[in-house]
C-alpha cells in the first residue's frame, strides 16, 4: 500500500511538472493555412471585427506582394525580406520582430503599424507612410527613407546608421536614444527632391549623431541629444 502512495505521488509530482513546462512555454506562432492561401490568391488578407489574419512567422522572401492588402494583419515574426511590397496597405499590421531586409517598401502605407524590433536593413521606403509607427528598437541601417513620412513615428532606440532620410518627414518623431551615425538627413537629393528633412519638435535626446549630416533640416523646437530645446527659427547643425 505504501508503495503504492509513493507511486502515486511520483506520478502527480511529474504530472504538475509537465503541466507547469507547458503553462510556461511560449507558443509556437504558425500562420494560419487559410489565410495564406487568400492572399496567396487573391494578394488580400486584413482583419476586422473579430476576424484576424494571421500570417505570423509565414515566410514570403522574395514574393511579390505589391499592392497588397494586409490591413491589420498579424504578420508578426514573418520574413519578407527581399519582397516586393509596393503601394501595398499595411496599415495598423503587427510586423513585431519581422524580417524585410532588402525588401522594396516603395509608397507603401504602414500608418500605426508595430514594427518593434523590425530589420529593415537595406530596404527601400522611399515614400512610405510610417505615420505613428512604433519602431522601437528596429533595425534601420542603410535603409533608403526617401521623402518618408515618419510623422509622430516612435523611433526609441532604433538603429539609423548610415540611412539616408532625404526629405523625411520627421516631426514629432521620437528618437531618444537613437543611433543616427553617419546618417544623411540633407535636404536635397541627386533626384531633385527639395522637400526639406522636417524635424521640428522631435526627440533626440541622447542620440548619437557621430558624423551625420543635418544641413537643410528643420530643427524648430527640436529636443537636441544634450536635453536642450532649440528655439532658433531656420537653425541647422553642419
């Protein structure tokens, strides 16, 4: 009988044990089946209401999603790097810690978007709408953010080096702790774009700005890397 007890207290101890390993481990994203073949097929997946696409960890390197529209789509995770995402809609997406190196962002809407943590290395946004993205901690370097729109965008510690912003739209931005060395915010581009780098009232605070170039940008009101504020009218850093 005694052996029995212990037997059966062995048997509720492992089994507790393999219940607590599987409350605590994360699960597993995969993307849902269904919704890859829609978009697949007809190059749309968004969600609404209580229908959520889900495409989290899917792998679509290299495929051609232009004009796509993944509105609200849980992409989260996803490798798209080196894809074709021209003028498509991915407005309010979850691009967590998904992968877009090299991809062509070219007038895609990424409005509200979360790209925390996001690798954009290489890629090309130019015209792109990041109105109020959240770009904590993404991987921006050597990205091409021609004339972008990165209103109110939030780009906390976010990795800027050696990208170039040619008449990026960055007021209101967040940039506290952002490494922007060897960045090119300059005004004017070899296409002829005159639309000037707009960083009035952004934050900088803490930034590295090693060997970046500021000439022609809008720093009214601008929160400079010391904590100061700019209050000079037309004042640029050379």
């Amino acid at each position: 009988m005694k052996r029995v007890l212990r037997l059966k207290k062995i048997a509720a101890a492992v089994l507790a044990i393999v219940l607590l390993t599987l409350y605590l481990t994360p699960p597993v994203m995969a993307a849902n089946a269904e919704d890859l073949s829609q978009l697949l097929k007809d190059n749309w997946c968004v969600s609404f209401l209580w229908k959520q696409c889900d495409l989290s960890a899917v792998d679509l390197q290299g495929a051609n999603l232009q004009k796509a529209n993944l509105s609200g789509a849980n992409l989260s995770g996803a490798n798209l790097s080196g894809a074709n995402l021209k003028d498509a809609d991915l407005s309010d997406a979850d691009l967590s810690g998904a992968n877009l190196a090299n991809a062509d962002i070219l007038g895609t809407d990424l409005s509200r978007a979360n790209l925390t943590e996001a690798n954009f290395n290489r890629t090309r946004l130019w015209d792109a709408n990041l109105t109020l993205a959240n770009l904590t901690r993404a991987n921006l370097q050597d990205a091409n953010l021609l004339d972008s729109r990165l209103w109110g965008s939030n780009l906390t510690e976010a990795n800027l080096t050696d990208a170039t912003l040619h008449g990026a739209d960055l007021q209101y931005a967040n940039l506290a702790n952002t490494n922007l060395t060897n960045a090119d915010l300059h005004s004017f581009f070899f296409r002829g774009s005159k639309q000037v780098t707009n960083l009035s009232n952004a934050n900088l605070e803490g930034a590295n700005l090693t060997g970046t170039n500021l000439r022609g940008a809008v720093l009214v009101g601008t929160i400079m890397p010391d904590g100061s504020i700019n209050e000079q009218i037309g004042f640029n850093l050379k």
